[in-house]
C-alpha cells in the first residue's frame, strides 16, 4: 500500500480521535517534537526500526522523546502503530497529521531565510502582512543562513520565493552555458 496513503489514513483517524478527547492541539504539539527528534536523531530511528527491541520498550522511547505526560491519544497512537508494525511510517503519519491540523485550524507556515539577522520590527511587519492577507494563524520560522550571498528566501506552506544572490548566479550561470553550448 502506498505510504502516503497510509499516513493519511492513520492522520486522519487520529485528528478525529484527538478531537473527540479534546487533545488536538496538544497533540500536535507533540508530534511537532516528535517528527524533530526523528529527523535529527538517526539513533532514535534505528532503535525504533529495530525487529530485535520489543514493542513496550519503543513505546516507552516514544513517549520519553516527546517529553512529560504524553496526552491519551499520543499514548494511543504509539501503541497502535507498534501493534500494527508501522513504525517506519510512524514519522510520515506525524508530518500528515501536522498537515491535516493545520488545514483544519487555517495556519500558514512561513519561512524566511535571510543572509543576516532582521529586525524584529521587520519580522513583526512580515508576519502581520502574511496573517492578514491569508485570514489565518502563522507560524513563523526566521533562519540565518550566510551562504545565499544575500537576499532571501521567503516560503508560505509549498509556495517558495527564492531572491537569494545564490540562486540568482546560479541562474545566470545556466543560462551562459545554454547559450554557449558550442564554446564548452
């Protein structure tokens, strides 16, 4: 079956889960951290995909790497995923179910990359801009990121402003050498 599909599927259940015991903001909160720890722990996956370590002792890595007093449906969801052998979707299903919330609860995440630390009066602006035009809740992500040689990188959910000088050498590069194809 097609991973996608079955993070979906499980996303889904669990929003409507979430919802029912008041947890969904909470929860995705937590698989907030939890797809980070995936992502920047290679350790934690590896024991996760591991067929030798029993399903109680990744349950309790589960709800140790999210923090404290995981919520009911968080406790839930784990251990439907370990008795169904999923945990290889188990990042995938917390990347749809963060997808899926903020769809229903109208958030926009935007991300700005920049050469050099803003102003805060600049973010302030940026946010405010995007928040009215979207109707919507933002969640804001400034980053630095000294190897775009200036400008910015501007990224609203799956729209992607890329006015970096980086990006724009680059582009001038592929075009001299679309042009002089003969010359190389």
């Amino acid at each position: 079956m097609n991973e996608g599909l079955i993070s979906r599927r499980y996303a889904k259940a669990l929003y409507e889960y979430a919802v029912t015991l008041k947890e969904e903001e909470a929860l995705y909160k937590r698989l907030q951290v939890l797809s980070t720890q995936l992502q920047t722990i290679p350790q934690l996956k590896e024991v996760l995909y591991n067929p030798m370590i029993s399903s109680n002792e990744k349950a309790t890595l589960l709800n140790e790497a999210t923090g404290k007093s995981p919520e009911q449906s968080y406790v839930s969801f784990v251990r439907l995923v370990l008795e169904n052998r999923r945990e290889k979707s188990i990042l995938h299903i917390a990347l749809s179910y963060q997808s899926l919330y903020r769809k229903k609860k109208n958030i926009r995440v935007v991300s700005l990359i920049s050469t050099e630390e803003l102003q805060p009066g600049v973010i302030s602006r940026i946010r405010k801009d995007v928040t009215d035009e979207t109707l919507g809740t933002v969640e804001f992500t400034n980053r630095i990121d000294p190897s775009l040689e200036g400008g910015f990188i501007f990224q609203l959910n799956d729209l992607r402003l890329d006015a970096s000088v980086k990006n724009q050498l680059e582009r001038v590069r592929r075009q001299f050498l679309q042009k002089n194809k003969t010359i190389v």
